[in-house]
C-alpha cells in the first residue's frame, strides 16, 4: 500500500497497472491518428480494440462511485481528462507549485489538433480550466467555474513544448479570481493564450444537491467534502 501526504492509502500495485494502460492508451490514440495503413489493418486493429472493451467491460462502476485510487480530500483523480495517469484523453499534465501558482509543462500531439498543425481552441480552455483550478487549490483555496475566458494571441503549435503558468488574482469570501497562460516553453513570456476564470464554493446546501450522491469504490454514502476536478498539485523534487 501506499499513501500521499494526507491522503488515504491506495493500492500502488493498481496505480502501476492504471498508469501503465493509461499510457498505452495514449500511445494508441496518437498512433490511431496518425496511421496510414491500409483499410483491412485499420478493421483488424478495430477487432482487436473491441476485444479489450469487452475484457474491459467485465465488471464497470456507476457514474456515482468514485475510483477506487481516488482520493477527492488530496485531489487524487486518475481519470481526469486533463492530469489522470488512466486517462486516454489526458496528455497528462503534472501540475507543481511555483513563484506563487502553479505551473505544468505538455507537449500535444496531433490527437489535440484544430487548424492544421496547431492545437484545438476547446483543449486550450480544458488546460486553463484545470490549471486555474489547481492554482486556486495551492492558494488554500478551492471552488468550481462559474466563469472561464480565454484570448487567444497566437495559435498554440502541436509536437512543441509548452508551459502552463496560473495563479490567483483576487480573493473574497467564497469567491476567488484566477489569471493563468500557455506559452512555448522556450519563449515562456510571449503567452499564446491568456485566461481568466471565477471559482466560487459552492453554498453547503448545494453542495448536498450536487455530489449527496456520490459513494466510495465500495458503495459506501462519501460524498467529497471539497468537490472540485482538480487533482494533486505534485511536490517539487
């Protein structure tokens, strides 16, 4: 077993093997969009891909049950679409305290493309949403988006290292503003895109209306007492 700094203790033998099918999951998502294979390859891989969502498929959890390495109180998420190690959407983004935020670095491949060459706008406002939030989270803060604008400078290379950058701007009862960017890593003062996103905890009765459903991987009534999306900030080395 093992635990973070905090959290419950979780099996680490089924963090590797989530982590290792996330990975080649990726690995196939980013070979699946850039085969030129003949259309027979292409079913024959499609057979083989339908024999292991079947395997797969054996035993599934309802929408209400958490995972069972999630821990929602050390923002431990394995499947979130941004930063989860099991997520086949996720680059995955590692998020870390810095100068006063937070800040990930990513490289996305043509899986994330928009116009030709560059990244899709909606994957920029995914990134920002999940950093914003995480920057928040450092701060001692937390909430969720009732508010995310995006300016897009300059449109964002595929297959080139990037930096992500947020921090919070502003703070007031359950209210908190915060201001992040992406910019290549190499030109980390020249954003691509700015964003700006409002988070506000939710009042306690709302709170009860929107996670009161939610169990722990064994079905038990654990509702998280900070829902938020984002996951854990990693610790500096």
């Amino acid at each position: 077993m093992h635990s973070d700094a905090g959290g419950q203790p979780y099996d680490a033998d089924l963090m590797a093997a989530v982590t290792e099918l996330g990975t080649a999951l990726r690995q196939l998502v980013d070979a699946s969009v850039r085969t030129t294979v003949p259309a027979a390859e292409l079913r024959a891989a499609a057979a083989e891909a339908r024999a292991v969502t079947t395997r797969l498929a054996v035993t599934q959890r309802p929408p209400t049950q958490l995972p069972a390495l999630d821990d929602p109180l050390v923002f431990r998420r394995v499947y979130n679409p941004v930063s989860g190690v099991g997520s086949a959407l996720a680059p995955p983004l590692r998020i870390r305290p810095a100068a006063g935020g937070v800040v990930a670095e990513a490289t996305l491949g043509q899986a994330y493309e928009g116009p030709p060459g560059y990244v899709h706008g909606g994957m920029s406002s995914l990134l920002m949403d999940q950093l914003l939030g995480a920057a928040a989270i450092a701060a001692g803060l937390w909430g969720m988006t009732v508010h995310l604008e995006l300016d897009y400078r300059r449109p964002v290379p595929l297959s080139t290292p990037l930096v992500l950058r947020a921090r919070v701007t502003e703070s007031a009862g359950r209210r908190c503003v915060v201001t992040g960017t992406i910019a290549i890593a190499g030109a980390p003062d020249r954003p691509l895109v700015e964003a700006r996103g409002v988070f506000v905890m939710p009042r306690e009765e709302l709170r009860a209306d929107y996670f009161g459903a939610i169990t722990d991987a064994s079905g038990r009534h654990a509702p998280p007492g900070r829902p938020t999306d984002a996951t854990a900030l990693a610790e500096e080395p």
